[in-house]
C-alpha cells in the first residue's frame, strides 16, 4: 500500500495514467502532467477528487515539467506519441518525446533527493513482428531502419536503457515496464477493442485490418495497474524490466472482432480492409518474471473485461 506520497503521472489524462491515478488517488497527492492531446480524464469524474489535480504541459519543456515533478516522492512516465497510425504521420516528434521528454524526466528523478521510484513506460513494441512468450531477457527484434512503425519501439527501448542507466549510474530506482495491449473503461485512441466495441454498440462494420489473423494477448486496465502499483511498493523492482500483461486472453484480431460482435448482442458486420503497413503478426508475453519478483498475476479473463468495457461504453454513449 503507498501512502502519503506525492506522486507526478506524466501522460496522466490518459487512459492507463487516468486508472492508475484513481487507485493511488485515496491515500496519496497525485498530480497528472499532460498535453491534453489524448485525454480520456475528462470522461471521468477523477478531476473532481481533492486529492487529485492536472497540470496542462510539455515533457519536453524541462523548467515547466520540472515545477510538477521536481519534489515528486513517485515520477510514473507515461508520456508519449501513441497509436501506430499518429505514428506513421509523426516519426521525428514521436522519438522526440521519448528520448528527450525520458531524459528529462529521468534528469528531474535524479535531480530530487526525495524521489523513491522512477517508473517508465516502455512497450511490447520492442519485441518487433514475431513475439511468442518473450521474455525481458530475450533479445530485441525491430524492423528495418527508416520503416516508420518502428520508430516508436525503437525510441522506447532507448529509454528503457537510459532509465536502467540511470539506475547503474546515479542510484535513481529505476523500473521499467512493457504492457502489452491494454483495453478497458475509458480508453480513447486507436486500439481495436475501442474501435470494435464503439462500432458494435451503434451496430456499425467493424474494420478489421488485413486478414485478421494476427494475433494478440489482452490485458484488462485493472491488471495492469496491478502490475504498476507492484513496480512502485516492491524493492526487487529497482533496477528491472516488466512484461505486464496477460496471456491467457489470447486470440486472433478477426475472433476478437467477433466476440465482441457477439458479447455485445450486435448485428454489425465483420468487414475486411487492406493493409498498407508493417503490422505486428504474434505478440504474447512471458510473465514469469513479474510474477517472481511481483507477485504479479492478471485476474480479469477476456470475455469478463470485454463485458465490463462494453458496459461501460453503453452507459457513457446512453444506448
């Protein structure tokens, strides 16, 4: 249990950073740094928690990201470009806001002598095309150099080595996470189980891209801010790398498009769109290791998260 912190989420509007403020929100001072770029708060009533605050601002804008976070006892740096296509259109500010938006949040984390946990968002992204139970050990494959999907895998790995870096350097206790695909209540953006459920409510096609058979691991917002909240209170955490994520829920993009066609009693249809893009093909994850030094396990299954999500996305949209 974390207590009487005051604790920084960068990236905090969105949708993982929104979750786990409100689990921290009870017991501690949380202040949420973010663009507003993606905003997934404002759908809650969180904001209204007076243990809760949002500071609009730039990670990039190292004076004014550090005022927030400069006496922080918890820096969470979730802040990123995210969504494979807003990547696509902005490779340079993607990497932009990682590596120097990372560096000076790490700068900042090194800088406060009252700072007890650095956490950084890294992704599965890292693990390139082909990704069967990997482990944090194993090694990393990325796309070919110039291929713009990959700019954002490879600039997450940066941080991860900066924030491991930081941690053989300077004594920050650091930790690193990679979830992989994360869904529930209040997500925003371009994820498929958004897309899907969003499009099956309103009985509306739903979009699959390529033939369908790529296939996924899904882990429900709850799981992972589990996982998260173990990187914070647990000491074998410092200086490591996460998978954090569930791969029991396990299935092809077509089969997940069609139990959620059917979960949500929908007579959508199922259609099929082209690909023009380098695509993930088979991403699940190795958890063994969160599980040894966390005590880490994923609790949701798919069809029950997929319930609650849909449920959630009828009460906000009144249908």
């Amino acid at each position: 249990m974390i207590r009487d912190a005051k604790i920084c989420i960068t990236g905090g509007a969105g949708f993982i950073g929104s979750s786990l403020a409100r689990r921290l929100a009870e017991h501690n001072t949380v202040v949420l740094f973010d663009n507003m770029h993606r905003d997934a708060v404002s759908a809650t009533d969180l904001l209204e928690h007076p243990n809760v605050s949002l500071v609009r601002g730039d990670v990039l804008d190292y004076e004014g990201f550090k005022a927030v976070a400069g006496d922080v006892d918890i820096l969470v740096h979730m802040a990123s470009i995210a969504g494979v296509d807003t990547v696509l259109k902005n490779p340079v500010l993607t990497m932009q806001v990682s590596l120097q938006g990372t560096m000076n949040a790490l700068r900042i984390a090194k800088e406060n002598p009252r700072c007890l946990r650095f956490v950084d968002f890294s992704t599965s992204e890292v693990f390139g095309r082909y990704a069967y139970k990997v482990t944090e050990g194993d090694a990393t494959s990325l796309g070919a150099v110039g291929e713009a999907r990959w700019t954002y895998a490879v600039s997450k790995l940066a941080t991860e080595h900066l924030a491991l870096s930081y941690h053989k350097q300077y004594g920050v206790k650091s930790v690193s996470i990679r979830p992989f695909n994360i869904y529930g209540p209040s997500q925003v953006g371009e994820g498929a189980v958004h897309h899907f459920i969003m499009r099956a409510i309103k009985g509306e096609d739903l979009v699959v891209h390529g033939d369908g058979s790529q296939i996924r691991s899904w882990c429900f917002i709850d799981d992972i801010v589990d996982g998260v909240m173990a990187t914070i209170v647990r000491p074998q955490a410092v200086g490591h790398a996460f998978n954090i994520g569930n791969p029991r829920s396990t299935l092809t993009i077509y089969h997940l498009a069609q139990q959620i066609v059917a979960l949500a009693g929908s007579k959508s249809v199922v259609r099929f769109q082209p690909i023009d893009r380098t695509d993930v093909e088979l991403r699940i994850p190795n958890i063994d290791k969160a599980r040894d030094l966390l005590d880490y396990e994923p609790k949701v299954n798919l069809e029950e998260g997929l319930l609650k999500t849909i449920a959630w996305y009828r009460q906000k949209l009144g249908m």
